[in-house]
C-alpha cells in the first residue's frame, strides 16, 4: 500500500461505512490521517489496524466515551499504560457479565425448544393416530373397496 488506501478503500476494507469512518474522526476516536498531494486522506495499515480495534471495541459493546478515552491515552503515551489496563480489565468484566446474562437467554430457549419440540412431536404422533384409525374404520367399513370399484369402473380406464 504504497500511497495508501482512500477513505472508501479503507471504509470497505475494515467493513465500515464511509459515513462511519468519518464520524469515527469526528469523535476523535482516529488520529488525523495522512493526505496526498491532492488534500485527500490516505489510509496506511497502522491506520488500518487501528480502525480494526475500534470495531472489535464497539462489538463488545464498549461506549464511544471509553473508546475516545483509550485513544486520547494511547496518543498520551507510555505513562497511560497503567489506566488503559484498568479500562480494559473494566471492560471485561462488563463482557462477562454480558455473555452470563446471554448463556441464561439462550437457556430459557433452549427449554422453549425442547417444550415446543415435544409439543409438535405429540400432535405429529396424534395425527398419524387419527390418520391410521381413520384408514381402519374405512377398511372394516369396506370404503376402501368402493373406492378401488370406483376408480377402476371410472371413464377411460
């Protein structure tokens, strides 16, 4: 990537919008990007990389405050080292109570899966009874009978 990537080049490559790109430097969330001659903003693979980590932030559900903070830090330096920590360990422990409530919802369906499964296996058994009694009685009755008379006694055959 010698000149570097455009901004709609760099907004599909990462999977974002080009309106969300920009918005993503508007909050301050992406350091000022290069531009070529021209004015326009060249995006490099350190850019790149960076916008990949605000994605994968936003998906954990970090809030954009958070994100703008660890990004004010990292272009702080070294001596933030020690409060990006803590806003990650933070973090975490949000996620993880995240993916704990998450285990419970897929719990409650899974029990309304097997409630329902049993339910559709219970009417499925009950119609192929009703289905079985119903050819029995036609075959004691001998309806099957007429019904073989008539189609072979039908016109054309």
């Amino acid at each position: 990537m010698a000149n570097g990537l455009t901004v709609g080049e760099a907004a599909e490559t990462v999977g974002l919008t080009v309106h969300t790109l920009r918005w993503y430097e508007q909050e301050g969330l992406v350091e000022p990007v290069e531009r070529d001659t021209a004015g326009r903003r060249r995006y490099c693979d350190r850019d790149l990389d960076w916008l990949r980590l605000l994605i994968r932030l936003r998906g954990t559900g970090m809030p954009v405050r958070d994100m703008r903070r660890y990004a004010e830090m990292v272009r702080a330096g070294d001596h933030t080292v020690g409060d990006r920590l803590r806003l990650f360990v933070e973090h975490r422990e949000r996620v993880l109570a995240r993916i704990e409530e998450l285990q419970q919802d897929v719990a409650m369906l899974d029990i309304k899966i097997a409630l329902y499964g049993e339910m559709d296996r219970a009417q499925q058994e009950e119609q192929a009874q009703q289905d079985s009694d119903f050819q029995r009685a036609r075959h004691e009755l001998g309806l099957d009978r007429l019904d073989t008379e008539a189609t072979a006694t039908a016109p054309g055959r």
